[in-house]
C-alpha cells in the first residue's frame, strides 16, 4: 500500500512541474537555459580532469598504493582504510560529488568493504575551495573573511562527522596496516599497479567514457532542479512554506527573506547563497552561518547526483543523508564558534587578504579553467605522494624504535 502511495505521489509531483512549465514556459526556459551554462561552464572543465584522472588512478591501482602508506594514520582515527586519504583530498579539492563518486567506484570494485564505505560517505562529501571562496563569498558576498569562515567550518564539520561515524558498525578488527607493512613496500607497488591487466589506451577510453557519462547525468539534475525551484519561486511556493512555517509557535525567524533563502538552498545551494546574498539587512554572523549550512547540507540537487551513484551499490542513501545533517549541524556550530577567533586574526593582527585572487577562476574562458583544474589534479597528487611517503616513513621509523625498545 505505501509503495503504491510513493508512486501516486511522484506522478503527482511531475504532473504538476510538467503543467507549472506549460504555464510559465519563460521561467523555465531561462531557469534551465542558466543550469545548461552552469555546467557547461563551470562544473564540466572543472571536474572533467578529477574524475578521468581519478578513474585512471583507481584502475592503476595507485589508490590502493597511497592506502597502503596511510592506513596507520586513517584507521585509527575515521576507522577507515587508508584509501580514504585520497578520496578525501579530492572531495575537498574538487567538491560535490567527487567524493561520492570515488567511493562508489571502490566499492564496486571491491576496494572497500560495505561498512568502511558508508564510513566514509559521512565525511568524503564536501563542496570545493572555488565555490567556496570564488564563487560564495567573493561573486556573491564580495567579502574574502566570509570565504575563509565558510571553509574552514564546513571542513572541519566533515571531519568532525567523520570522527562521529567512525563508531558505525565498529567491529574487533585486526590493523590492516600491519598485516601490509609486512607485505614489503616494493611489492606493495607492484601489486597494485594496473589491476586490470589491460592497455593503457583502453583504460583512458574507458576513463574518459565513464566520465563523460558521469557528468552528463550530473548536467541533468542541475538543469533540473534550475527549472523546479525557479517554478516554485515563480508560483510563490517558496514564500507560502516560509510564511506558514513562521506561523509555528517554537520558530522564530526576524526576517523571512532569509527563511525564502533557506528554503530555496534546501534545494539547491547556488540559489540558497545567492538570495542570501541580496538580502540588505543581514549580519555577518547570519551570512556566514546559513551559508555554512546550506553548503554543508549541499541540497537535493546534489543529493540526487549522489543518490544516483550511491543507488548501483549496496550502501545506504538515507545514512548518507542524517550524515549531511550532521554535518550542516556541526559545521553551523563552528561558524558560532570560528567567528570571535577569525575577528581577532584579521582584525587584531592585520592579516592580509590573501583570496582575492580566488575571483579569477569566474572570468576566464572554458580552456581556461580546464588547464586550471589539471594542473590543481596534479598539484594535488604529488602532494598526496609527498605526504604519504613522509608518512610511510615516520610510522616505519616508529616501528622499528619500539622494535629495538622491546
């Protein structure tokens, strides 16, 4: 009975966006024509280089490697293996839903088990540095300090989520990291490199089709969820919720237009922060704490752009979304909390504004921000590999002290 009702609901919804866009057919044309160039112009240069470059990586077994140097650092602090150190550094480099992506192709291909998957779900999901500063806080607020609070209480919300969700499922496990160490480093490398055994002008193809394909669908429900909430704003739908959600006794809101903005970013976050933006009478305190939590929240645009990922494996959707409300939570939480620390550093101490330059990315062309991006990936991966090995090399150096202690 209740699956039926769950059908008769969703027909429902798409007959009354399908007769909304008949209605409003300007709206919807300008709403998904701006969703088109969103992707086109920012999202695809912008994630194309990470997800064909981490594609290749997972298939050549690099991933596995960097796992395998940083597992004493990631297991006992997210209970997760060490693969989740890259999959976290891409998350925070290149944003949604990056992070979602490549746990989804690890458990798929068996790399992670089900319970260190879903682990790393709560906290591998996080927007990226240009949307953050570039886009929120200069494009939209015009102020550097904002960016810098958003970032640093979004980041530290996921992994203080991640810290959370490292008790789910926890079992009496044996250190993975030992058991590798005594696998040997050299062979450790060969092992891992192209698992598949197959040429490597096949696994670019490949790469590059499944990332095409990846991306497509991501262009959709931007496209999408542009022309819903632009309808629902044209039908005044959006006021009427925020106006009968003020009439509830225990909610107390002093300017509705920031609840229209909540609202709005409940469904997508670009258009959340960016209403935020034009309301006048708003503090610094509130811009940064809404903003916070509509980006840790990411919105059921995202939501359906991982859910569509998440849904070709056997994790939990529903866990990954209390773990994104954990996350605007803490993250909103931090905002309260960075806030009186940040006014006295820039204030008290005169720090520089060293963002500005954040604002390039906005206006350049498409080859542009596509080089931009590459060459971010392998900024990014040689610093994992610096990292790792100094890593490697500390808890190898540790060992061996307690070895000789003993």
């Amino acid at each position: 009975m209740l699956f039926y009702i769950k059908k008769i609901f969703i027909i429902f919804i798409i007959l009354f966006l399908v007769i909304a866009a008949i209605i409003h057919p300007q709206e919807a044309f300008d709403s998904a024509k701006s969703g088109v160039y969103t992707w086109l112009n920012i999202i695809f240069p912008a994630l194309l280089p990470f997800f064909i470059g981490s594609e290749l990586l997972i298939q050549l077994g690099f991933v596995r490697f960097i796992g395998f140097l940083l597992e004493p650092l990631f297991r006992p602090i997210f209970n997760v293996p060490g693969e989740g150190s890259f999959i976290f550094a891409m998350s925070v480099t290149s944003g949604y839903p990056m992070g979602v992506k490549m746990i989804t192709e690890l458990r798929n291909d068996h790399t992670l088990n089900k319970h260190d998957a879903q682990r790393l779900l709560s906290f591998c999901s996080t927007s990226g540095p240009l949307f953050i500063t570039g886009a929120v806080a200069i494009g939209m607020f015009n102020n550097v300090q904002l960016g810098v609070i958003i970032a640093l209480s979004h980041y530290l919300g996921a992994i203080i989520t991640g810290l959370f969700f490292r008790c789910y499922k926890n079992k009496s496990i044996l250190n993975a990291a030992t058991t590798k160490q005594k696998q040997g480093f050299f062979k450790k490398i060969f092992e891992n490199s192209n698992r598949s055994n197959q040429p490597f002008g096949l696994l670019f193809a490949n790469s590059v089709k499944k990332s095409i394909e990846t991306l497509m669908q991501i262009g959709g429900f931007i496209i999408l969820f542009s022309v819903i909430i632009r309808l629902l704003t044209t039908l005044g739908l959006v006021h009427f919720l925020s106006s009968a959600i003020t009439l509830l006794p225990w909610i107390s809101f002093p300017n509705i237009q920031i609840l229209d903005s909540l609202i709005s970013g409940f469904f997508e976050i670009t258009v959340g922060c960016k209403s935020l933006s034009e309301i006048h009478n708003i503090s610094f305190i509130q811009q940064a704490l809404f903003s916070t939590i509509l980006i840790s929240w990411s919105g059921l645009s995202i939501h359906a752009q991982s859910a569509s990922l998440i849904a070709k494996t056997d994790l939990s959707f529903n866990l990954y979304l209390v773990s994104k409300l954990f996350h605007s939570l803490f993250s909103g939480m931090l905002v309260i909390i960075l806030i009186p620390i940040m006014n006295i550093l820039f204030y008290n101490f005169h720090l520089p504004v060293f963002l500005n330059h954040s604002n390039k990315i906005l206006n350049t062309t498409l080859t542009y921000k596509f080089i931009f991006s590459t060459k971010l990936f392998i900024l990014i991966n040689l610093s994992i590999i610096f990292i790792s090995l100094l890593f490697y090399t500390f808890f190898t150096q540790l060992n061996h002290f307690k070895h000789i202690q003993k």
